[in-house]
C-alpha cells in the first residue's frame, strides 16, 4: 500500500510540473519572463488571492518545474515583450 501511495505522489509531482508557466502562457499569452515563477511567489505571498488556498503548498515544489520552462521559453518570451 505504501508503494501505491508513492508512485501516486510521483505521478502527481510530474503532472503538477511547470504547471504555472504552462498555465501562465495559456491564460496570459507569452512575453513576460519567467511568469511561472512569477505567479508562484505572487500566490505564495498572497495566499488570499488564491482559487484553491489548500493547494499552496504546491506551488512550492512547481517552482524549480517553472523555472525550467521558463528558462526554456525565456527566448520567446523577450521576443514577444509587451
């Protein structure tokens, strides 16, 4: 039971990756960079602003995920600047 309950953790840690930046780009459009992370500590130090307040601890472990797509996506976004 105990390895069930890991390997759905993981699954849940892979699904939540990015999930900032990839959210931030969809809702948003791209040209701000690193908005993932950004929107990670403006929720963290807000939790008040948050949809789902039971989730923050999740924005902890997306931040490094966003970041790297942020990194990632850093080119395109300076192109796209507003």
């Amino acid at each position: 039971m105990l390895t069930v309950r890991i390997m759905l953790f993981c699954l849940l840690l892979v699904l939540t990756s990015g999930c900032a930046a990839i959210g931030t780009r969809a809702s948003k459009g791209a040209g701000r960079p690193y908005a993932g992370v950004r929107e990670d500590a403006h929720y963290l130090a807000h939790p008040s602003e948050a949809d789902y307040p039971a989730l923050q601890p999740l924005n902890v472990i997306d931040m490094p995920f966003s970041f790297v797509v942020d990194t990632l996506c850093l080119p395109y976004d300076l192109v796209e600047e507003k």
